[in-house]
C-alpha cells in the first residue's frame, strides 16, 4: 500500500513563532500547509524576508544597508531562497563572496557586521528546518516500527535537500538527536529525485507481478 502522508499540511500552529504566522498569514492559503511553510525551499526565502525586515531584527543592520533591504525586498516573496544558500556557502573570514552576491542583487554595499547578521539569520532559518524536516522522517520510522530497529533507508526529493549548503547533514544530525546516535547512524537519507512517484511506481510494479 502507497500512502501519500501529505505532511506539508500538518497544522503546526502550535510551534509556530511570529514570523511563521505573519508568512502564514500573508499567503495565498492562510491556515493551510503550515509546516511547508517552515520547511520548503519556496518559503524560506520568505521567512527570512519577513524575519530580517522586522522591527526586531532590521535596527541591527547599518542604516544604509537596512534602508536598501526595505527597498528591494519589501513586496512577498520577493527574497529568493537561492541567495540565502549563496549567502551560507561563504565561510570566508570577511564574507567576501556574500558581499558579492548582495551587490548582484542590487543592495547597497554592506559592512561585515551586515553580512554576519543576515547569513546568521539564514543559519537559523534553514537549520530549523532541516530539523523540523528530521522530526518528520523520525516520526514516519516510529508509525513504521523502524526506529526499534533503527534499520531504514530514505528517498528524499527537492532542491533544499540536494543544493542547499548543509542541509543534509543538519537534517542527518536532526535524526540523530531524536533516534541516538547508533540507530542514526543506520538510517540513511538519500536523494532520490521525483523519490515519491518512482517509490509509488516500484511498489505498483511489484504488486502485479
């Protein structure tokens, strides 16, 4: 049997801070598909649009450089998550690759203190959900029975998974702090594209042979 768990639309309005609720809000189906909203590459960038224009967050960037945020990414979904992977990838001392990509995308030149506070808000936003992402695998192992065993291989599809910078190995330590260490270490999470519909296909497959 092939079931489709459609976790995108776990209502977790629960766990939800500020930020997610006002994306949630803001969106074309508000109340619906929560915990996409805080886990896929579609919305991330918008999380941290959201996040980094807040009252909270936006006083701590340089004048200028806030002043120019406000004026490029003021309108939703106007922050594109590929500068944030771009963002998290440069891990030189002064961010110097970061304040590149800034200036490609039309923002004023940024100080160091800019650049460290805007990729630390990208850290945050996608290690959350590389971790809301492993309590979701995490959980279908223990619905399948797997996590006493800790025996399990996982297809998983999109571009987060595959190109953004850390991702998988934040999701792979995510599952270690809920399932331990030995048991993680037996759980592999793979990419697998289209992983869903070539699994659906397979199981089809071996059914009417």
């Amino acid at each position: 049997m092939v079931i489709n768990t459609e976790w995108g639309n776990l209502d977790t309005e629960g766990v939800m801070n500020l930020y997610d609720a006002i994306v949630d809000l803001e969106s074309q189906n508000p109340t619906l598909q929560r915990f996409e909203k805080m886990i896929s590459g579609m919305y991330l960038g918008e999380l941290c649009r959201v996040s980094v224009l807040s009252p909270e967050v936006l006083p701590a960037f340089s004048s200028k450089f806030g002043k120019s945020l406000q004026a490029k990414y003021g309108v939703r979904l106007s922050l594109p998550t590929a500068l944030m992977a771009k963002i998290e990838a440069d891990t030189s001392p002064r961010l110097t690759a970061s304040a590149k990509a800034l200036e490609e995308a039309g923002l004023a030149a940024s100080s160091l203190r800019d650049r460290a506070l805007l990729r630390e808000a990208c850290v945050n936003i996608s290690t959350r959900a590389a971790r809301l992402s492993a309590i979701g695998v995490a959980s279908l192992l223990e619905q399948q029975g797997t996590l006493a065993t800790g025996e399990a291989t996982v297809a998983i599809d999109g571009t987060v998974f595959e190109c953004y910078p850390y991702f998988k190995e934040r999701m792979e330590f995510g599952v270690e702090m809920m399932m331990g260490k030995a048991r993680a270490s037996q759980i592999d999470l793979i990419l697998a594209k289209d992983g869903s519909g070539v699994g659906a296909a397979i199981i089809a497959a071996i059914a009417a042979v």
